[in-house]
C-alpha cells in the first residue's frame, strides 16, 4: 500500500506532522478489505439459524446492518440528510464485535443443543435396554411354562387332544422365536446407528472425563463406558470384555523413590497399555492410585486373556523412568467377560477377584475371572 502525497518531501531535519488515524484511514485504499469484511458478515447473516433468544431473521438483520455500515457508510442509526459516512467515521470495531458476540452466542447454543442431544439419545437407550431386559425375563418365564406343559401333554393318551395342544405349543413357540428374531434385527441396527452418533457426540464431554496424571480416561469415563457396554450388548448380543490392571509394589516405589517416582511409573504403564490396545474403541481409563480397567467392546474371553497376558509382557519389558538401578515394572491382571445379567459393579468386581488371585499367585500374571454361577457355588 502507498501514501498519497500531494507533493514530494523536501529533506529537512524537522520532523513531519502527525499523520491522524482518520487520515491515514482515508490515505490508504481499503476497499478490498472493506469488500472481504463484508462478504464474511454477509455469509454470517444468510447462514444464521433459529436460537432461543434470537430468530435467524433478526441475526441476519443485524448482520447485514454492520454491513451496510461498514461497507456503504449507512448511518447505524437514520439520520436526516447523511446519506453516507465517509470511512473514518465508520464504527468499525462495533462491527467485529457484533460478530464476534453472535459467534459466541451461537457456539454456546450449538454446545448446549449437543449435549442435550447426547442425554437424550442415552435416555432413549436406558430406556430400550430396560424393556429388553423385562421382555426377556418374560420369555424366560414363558419357556419354563411351555416346557412343563410339554412334559405333562406327553403323558397323556387321547391321541386328538395331544395332537392339537402339541400343535398349539409348536405355533406359540414359532411366533415367539419369529418375534426375537425380528427385535433383535432392530435392536442391532439401533445399535450400530448408537455406535456411530455417540462416536461423533463423545468429544463434548471428553476432557472431564479425563485423568490428568496419564491423560487416559478417568473413573468418570468408565462409568459411563461401561454401562453404555452393558447396554449395548442387551441389544445386539456381540462379545464385550474388561480388563483390570494394577501397577505392583506402587508404595515401595513411593517409599523408596519418592511420589515423583510412583507418578512416572504410573505415567509409564499408561503408555504401556496405549501400545497394547490399538482399536479406537477400546477404552482405557485410570480407575484408582495405581489401578486402570480397560472395556473391549466386540471382544471375547480368549482375545480378552492374549491382550491381558500381553499386557503382562509389555509392562515387564518397560524400563523404570525414576531411576537406572530400579527394579523392573510388573503388572497384575484380571479378565471378564460380560455375561449378560449382571450390572457394572458385579462385573467388575468378578475382574477384580481375579486380579487378586494373581497377586496371591506371586504377581506378574492374568487370571481370568470365574463365572457368577461358579462364584455362587464356592
């Protein structure tokens, strides 16, 4: 950009007069810049959307006001015989902040509308997996019923009268079994459709979920994760496995090397179980001092039990970060697979009974988790 000078500056020792802002305003050639501003507040008026205290007509009126004052010099206010401002008297910052308010105020309702979008989409699956629940403790109960009917029908002799109750239970046991398979095509496609709107609603709440010391996620996100598995699995049936991890001999490494030392080994297995469970849906998160869980959505018992041992050989082969004469890292672990009926808590604590037995057997290991008939049995 040039100055326009009237004529050429005689070299002199005293120095110019000041150049005044207006006059530099006007000195410089902003039409393109005025042009670019108001393209980006025009953009911004034809693309605004309805909000609870602003309709999209009146955020475009306003827009497009600032534009005409920015660009074209019409008065912000009607003024009798100023048909235009010239662009020193232009309110230039008014209109960046006119902007700037209306971005704001569209990225909180854009935020706000997200998350009760993501509450209502979870309501809507709490609600499906307790009438899945319910309907099948009903066709539970019905199986029993037609079973004992069935037994007592073969007992009896009148050939006619057994033949059509048989055929009656055969018609009932057909639209029942018809009915499962119908729902649960529904429900797997609800699920899938769940899998990929919570993937793309998951980023509003991921930084208060997670741990600040490992950055991996914190109790807060298993919480959630694992009654969403729970969930899920109610619907579509696939596999869904847990892993629980606990750092060995966590106090002696504060004890002997101070917190700093239990912070990095701690630092340290979390990096360990990011190269152990490579699949975008596997969540890991820091549940306790020195304990972390891992929920593997699609995952068996015997895919759960390689990653558990792998788990086992990675740590042991990860360097202690807080001092060379350190003895190794070790890790025990414990596995569940999700069986279908329990909650949560139960299901963690089946993982949590198994890693316990690992520590018993000398630490080191993974132990996967018995049953709940088999622990109802000890």
């Amino acid at each position: 950009m040039l100055f326009r000078r009237s004529a050429p500056l005689a070299p002199s020792p005293v120095a110019p007069p000041a150049v005044s802002a207006a006059t530099a305003a006007e000195a410089f050639d902003i039409a393109p810049l005025l042009d670019a501003f108001g393209q980006v507040l025009s953009a911004y008026a034809q693309g605004s959307f309805d909000m609870p205290d602003l309709s999209s007509s009146e955020a475009g009126e306003e827009l497009e006001r600032w534009r005409r004052h920015t660009v074209l010099g019409v008065p912000l206010e009607p003024s009798v015989g100023v048909p235009s401002l010239s662009a020193a008297h232009r309110d230039y910052p008014g209109a960046t902040r006119a902007l700037t308010d209306h971005r704001r105020r569209e990225k909180r309702y854009v935020e706000s509308a997200l998350s009760d979008l993501r509450d209502a989409l979870w309501a809507c699956v709490e609600r499906v997996h307790t009438v899945a629940q319910a309907d099948m403790q009903a066709d539970e109960a019905t199986s029993i019923q037609i079973s004992r009917v069935q037994t007592a029908i073969h007992g009896i002799e009148t050939g006619a009268v057994k033949d059509e109750v048989l055929q009656a239970i055969s018609a009932i046991t057909d639209i029942a079994r018809s009915r499962r398979d119908t729902q649960q095509a529904a429900f797997g496609m609800l699920a899938e459709r769940i899998d990929q709107l919570g993937s793309q609603l998951e980023e509003a709440k991921r930084e208060s979920e997670t741990d600040v010391l490992t950055g991996l996620g914190n109790r807060k996100r298993f919480e959630r994760t694992g009654q969403r598995a729970v969930q899920i699995h109610m619907l579509n049936r696939t596999p869904v496995s847990l892993v629980l991890i606990d750092l060995d001999h966590l106090k002696q490494i504060n004890d002997g090397y101070g917190h700093a030392a239990g912070d990095a080994a701690l630092q340290a297995i979390a990096g360990s179980l990011s190269k152990v469970f490579l699949r975008e849906s596997d969540v890991i998160c820091r549940v306790g001092g020195d304990e972390f869980v891992v929920v593997l959505a699609g995952t068996d018992e015997k895919v759960a039990q390689r990653l558990a041992e792998r788990v086992v050989q990675q740590v042991a082969s990860t360097r202690a970060p807080f001092a060379t004469a350190a003895p190794a890292l070790s890790a025990s672990v414990g596995y569940a697979l999700y069986e279908g009926t329990e909650g949560v808590e139960a299901w963690l604590g089946r993982a949590d009974a198994a890693l316990y037995r690992a520590k018993k057997e000398g630490r080191g290991k993974a132990n996967g988790a018995k049953g709940t008939a088999e622990l109802r049995q000890e």
